[in-house]
C-alpha cells in the first residue's frame, strides 16, 4: 500500500492507526476527518508533513469523495459518531454519520473500484451473561442494543451487501473496547482518569459489574493493518485481546495507580439498555491471519495511558468541564 485514505483520522483510534501506519511502512496517508467535537488534529502532531495530507470534510460529500478516492489505494473507514451515552440523547447524528456516511463511502468505493476496510465493534452482538463462558465470533447473530451500536450493525450489513451485489472490494473488523492515548475524556477510563487527576470522583454506572474486553489501539492499529495487507475480501475478523475485567476493578485500578484509596469513587445513575458483557474470540484474527496483540498485560498499559493523560493536560482540559457539564445534567 503506498497511499491510505484514513477517514476519521483526527479521532481517537484513527489517529492512532496513522501514527502506526507512519511508524511501521512506508506508506503516505489522508485523513478525511470533518473535526467534530470528537476530532483533533493536535493529536496528529509530530507527523513528517510529506507523510500527512489533511482534508477537512464530511464522509457524506459525495463530490469529495470523488476527488479522493483516485488518489488513494485503499480506505480505511474510522469515521463514526462513536459515544453510546451521545446516541441515547440524540440519536439523529449516528444516523446520517454511521448510516448515510458508510453507504455514501460504499458507493464511491464502488464507483472507483477502491479496496476498502471498514472498521466496526464488538457491539453489534448485544451483550452477553456475565456468567456465560460464551464469546462473540464471527458467526454470532447480531443484536445491537443501543441507538450507536445498531448503527454500527446497519453499516456492517451495507458493507456486506455492496461486497455481494456490487463486488466491493471490502472487509470488516469487529473490535472490543479501546484505550490508550488521545481518546476523548467522555468515554470511561480517560472520564476516570482525568476526573482523578483533578480531584473529582470517578463515576460508576450502577454497580459497575459491567464487563467490557479491553484492547491498547496500538493493537488494535496492527490488527487492521494485518487484515488490509493479508486479509481475504468479503471477510469479517473480530479483534480482541482477551482483556476482560469489569468497570468496578478499572475504576479501583485507576484510584490506586494514583495514590488514591480503591474505594473512592461515586455510584451514578446507570445507562440505559446498558450492556453487561462484551468478549471477543479473536482465533481466526490469530491462526488464519498470523495477528499478536503486543499489549496483553492490561494493568502496565493503563498505567502507560494514565502517564500520557498526566502529561497531557493541554489536550483534554479545553473540553473537560463542558463534558462533566453534559453528564453533571443526566446526573452522571
Ligand atoms: P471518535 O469519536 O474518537 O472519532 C471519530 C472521528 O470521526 C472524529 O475525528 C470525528 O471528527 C470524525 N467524524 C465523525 N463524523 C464524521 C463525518 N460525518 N465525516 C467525517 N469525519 C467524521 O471515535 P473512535 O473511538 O476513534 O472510533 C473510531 C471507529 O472505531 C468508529 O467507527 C467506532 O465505531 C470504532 N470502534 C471504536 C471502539 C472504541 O472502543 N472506541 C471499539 C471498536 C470499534
Ligand atoms: O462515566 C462512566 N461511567 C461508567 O461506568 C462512563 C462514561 C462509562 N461507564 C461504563 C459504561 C460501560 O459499561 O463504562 C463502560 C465503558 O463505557 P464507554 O467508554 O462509554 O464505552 P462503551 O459504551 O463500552 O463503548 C465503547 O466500546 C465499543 C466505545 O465508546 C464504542 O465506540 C465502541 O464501539
């Protein structure tokens, strides 16, 4: 690949898919990122002008996509309204990023042949018993739960189908839970670690039994770049890192990794339709593809990422208080 589209580059895994992209080939990439509130370029920082070209636009411009897509090899589709807890309040925008946005990427692909990978989460399989020894792979039935997550499912199913009428040249990955650096402060481990770095409380939803399967976006970054290299077209692969651990014992993590006592945190008003489990089975990602995560000792990483949110106040404090603000009015 010598030249990547990376839509949604300026957000939180995106950006860190370019740095990897930048750090492990050759490549030249374009971020096509229309800088929501999720969107930040200051998190694409330090990459060699001649690697980078940055356009400001909206994955539903047609037109723009037309400009772009003869330039690239491949795509690389990040772009979403991502927040769970944003979709319950207004669900209209994930319609006409995650839907409208996918489909009008699926049909410039197809217009100009462009091999495209789509990424997409573990969410569109609902959830699982906390006791269930289960997994989600790649044959489990979909059964999104949330107004995000049954997007997500929407644009997995166009992808799909334009790889079975059209002939796109597509496939789709289903990832679990991600941290690490340059990830907005609305979502729970930079919510956690930010609000203790300030002396404010951390916030567990409800009991805080909920489960999710974390991976490092490093991981989830080499992951991609493995499928897009060597995986087979019309295929999907979940990638996971088999980083279970609930929201209680994250959040305990955190407190004392920060010199604060385990047990200083609030319960709040929980999310609703709120899911219990999720876990990937990444097996066929490992044996068919030849993928490792680099990242497998979980506490060591969120320490890692704590460090950065430490060192890197300028670029989560401007949008902090508006955040607490947005939770603070649903009493979370
Ligand atoms: P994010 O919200 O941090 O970033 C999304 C980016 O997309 C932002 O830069 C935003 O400006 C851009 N964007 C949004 N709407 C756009 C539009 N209409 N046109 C152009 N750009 C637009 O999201 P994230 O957490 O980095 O997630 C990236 C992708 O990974 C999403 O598709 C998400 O569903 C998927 N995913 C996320 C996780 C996770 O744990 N965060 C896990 C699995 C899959
Ligand atoms: O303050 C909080 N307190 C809390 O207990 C927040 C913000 C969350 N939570 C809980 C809810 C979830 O059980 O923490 C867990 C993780 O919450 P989020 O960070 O909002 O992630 P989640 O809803 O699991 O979805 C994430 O993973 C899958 C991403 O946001 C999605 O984009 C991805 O598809």
């Amino acid at each position: 690949m010598s030249t990547l589209l990376v839509t949604g580059g300026a957000g939180f895994i995106g950006s860190n898919f370019v740095h990897h992209v930048i750090a492990n080939t050759d490549s030249h990439v374009t971020v096509l990122d229309s800088l929501t509130y999720a969107g930040n370029l200051a998190s694409l920082e330090g990459i060699p002008a001649d690697r980078l070209t940055f356009v400001q636009g909206d994955i539903t411009d047609a037109p723009l996509l037309d400009e772009l897509f003869p330039t690239v090899d491949a795509v690389v589709h990040f772009a979403a309204e991502s927040h769970n807890d944003n979709s319950l309040d207004d669900p209209r925008p994930f319609l006409d990023t995650n839907i409208v946005g996918t489909y009008t990427i699926l049909e410039a692909a197809r217009r100009h042949g462009t091999r495209l990978h789509h990424i997409s989460t573990d969410e569109v399989y609902g959830d699982l018993e906390l006791d269930d020894p289960a997994k989600f792979t790649e044959n489990t039935p979909y059964n999104p739960s949330s107004p995000y997550s049954s997007t997500k499912a929407g644009s997995d199913l166009l992808v799909r189908a334009w790889v079975r009428s059209f002939g796109v040249q597509a496939t789709i990955s289903n990832c679990s839970n991600n941290y690490g650096p340059f990830q907005h402060v609305e979502k729970f481990i930079p919510r956690q670690i930010t609000n203790v770095l300030r002396g404010e409380r951390p916030k567990l939803y409800g009991a805080g039994e909920n489960v999710r399967d974390w991976i490092h976006a490093d991981d989830h970054s080499s992951a991609v770049l493995t499928i897009l290299e060597r995986g087979v077209i019309g295929e999907t692969y979940l990638i996971g890192a088999d980083g279970e651990k609930n929201n209680k014992e994250v959040v305990e993590l955190i407190l004392t990794t920060l010199g604060q006592p385990a047990d200083a945190y609030d319960h709040v008003v929980d999310r609703p339709g709120h899911d219990l489990r999720y876990a990937i089975d990444s097996t066929r990602l490992r044996t068919e593809l030849g993928w490792e995560p680099r990242y497998v000792d979980f506490e060591a990483g969120l320490a890692a990422t704590i460090e950065w949110y430490r060192d890197n106040e300028a670029w989560w404090a401007p949008v902090k208080d508006a955040t607490e603000a947005r939770y603070a009015a649903q009493g979370q």
